[in-house]
C-alpha cells in the first residue's frame, strides 16, 4: 500500500491541504505553517549548528540498516544525510517550502536511500499500522499542536518492537531559565515552537499508555539543552 504512495522522492500536497481540526489555542495548523513559510529560507543558517548533535543521534538511534524509518517533521532534511546510507527514509512535513528544501539537500547530496517525502499532518498520517521500523522525529514535538496525538500516530505507524525516537527542548522547572521560557511562551504562535515544553507531556503520556515503554532519556549539547527519547512499541 505505501509502495504505491512513494514510488520515488517526491512532493505530494494532499494531506497539508486538509482542513485543520486541531486547533489549539498557542499553536495551531495555520500558525506552524506560516510560521515555517518565514522560517525555510533562513532556517539552516539559523538552525543547523546549534541542534546538529541532537540530529546526528537520532540517526545513529535510528538506523535501520535495510529497514526502513519515518522521519516526522523532516523540515529542511538536515538530519537525512546523518543517517546510514541502507536505511531507507520516507520524511513528512506540514511545510512544503521546508519540504521543497528537503528535496533540494535529497538531490544534491544524492540520498538515494530517501524513499519519499511528502506534505503531511503527523496527527494523521497516511501509513498503515505497525508499517516502520522506527520512527524519529526530531525537535517536533514542541512544535506540533497536538503532541499526544501525534505521538498516538507515531507509535501506530511503528512495528511492535520498533522505536520512536524523539529530541526536543524540555523547559526548565524553575529558576530564570523557566521565567524565559514563560515569557517567550507568549510568542509561540509566532516562533512556532513552545520554549516552556515540559517533560510531563511525554511523561505523562508515556506512563499512561500500555503499548509503549521509555528506553532511555539523555540530555545532549550543547549544554544539555536538549533532551533525547527513545521510546519501544511494545
Ligand atoms: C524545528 S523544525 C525541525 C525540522 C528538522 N527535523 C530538523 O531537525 O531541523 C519542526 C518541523 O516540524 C514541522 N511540523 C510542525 N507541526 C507539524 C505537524 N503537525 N505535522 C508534520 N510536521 C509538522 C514544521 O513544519 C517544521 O518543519
């Protein structure tokens, strides 16, 4: 069934120009893709080195070498080129002047192992159940409106055993850098992304759902500002 949707790399529109259903009151559909229509020209000069160690583990975490992994959240496919070469990627975005950046780093660097990328909404994605080895999905969770229901659809997509690998910013509990965060939290609509993220939305998500277990959390660089989760479909 997916092999008839992704034959090769390409763009397809369908799902992103679905009407939005989930809409929150901080950050919506609407919101995240004008936002990231400002952010894709600019983004790899602003994002590439500062969240580079975080991609470059999720690649090495989720590698499947002949297997195959969806990267949720793509954006401008700074990660695909971390990943082992047989490992064979499909990537999906809300965005597609972010996804139409993707295809550009795909032909350039001539990522053949890249299946498919399409515009698409990870609360619904267009995959059979249990179709992935893995699943990663890279600084997105702080930026999708509806987390849980994303990471539901993260982990349908995954095969029973299959990892959801996930970084993300988790905001401080206390002290100035939680009162930042506080403060720029006013303006997530407009950078697209929520700063006050706190672990308790996975957390709580992970402990209340039986099909999943947390294998590991690590902090990364730089300065353990960022936080890596490795999550197994039971
Ligand atoms: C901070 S960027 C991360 C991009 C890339 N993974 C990286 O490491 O640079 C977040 C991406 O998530 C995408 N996104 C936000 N909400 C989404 C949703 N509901 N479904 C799919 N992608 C979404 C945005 O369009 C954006 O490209």
């Amino acid at each position: 069934m997916q092999e008839e949707v992704f034959s090769g790399p390409m763009l397809a529109s369908d799902a992103a120009s679905a009407p939005e259903a989930h809409e929150v009151s901080i950050l919506d559909n609407k919101h995240v893709k004008s936002s990231y229509a400002r952010w894709a020209p600019v983004y790899d000069f602003v994002f590439a080195l500062v969240m580079r160690p975080g991609r470059k583990a999720v690649a090495a975490a989720g590698a499947r070498p002949g297997g195959r992994v969806l990267d949720v959240g793509v954006g401008t496919g700074l990660e695909l080129p971390m990943f082992d070469r047989r490992t064979k990627l499909i990537g999906i975005d809300l965005s597609e002047p972010m996804l139409r950046r993707a295809q550009r780093r795909v032909g350039a660097k001539a990522l053949s192992n890249v299946e498919g990328l399409a515009a698409m909404d990870a609360t619904r994605l267009a995959f059979p159940d249990s179709h992935f080895d893995a699943v990663v999905a890279p600084y997105v969770l702080t930026v999708v409106p509806e987390p849980e229901a994303s990471l539901d659809e993260l982990v349908r997509v995954a095969k029973p055993g299959g990892q959801i690998i996930l970084v993300n910013h988790v905001g401080a509990a206390s002290g100035p850098m939680a009162w930042i965060e506080s403060m720029l939290a006013r303006c997530s609509a407009e950078l697209g992304w929520r700063p006050e993220f706190p672990w308790s939305i996975l957390g709580d998500w992970i402990d209340s759902n039986p099909q999943v277990r947390l294998l590991e959390r690590r902090r990364l660089a730089p300065f353990g500002l960022f936080t890596l989760a490795r999550i197994e479909k039971l």
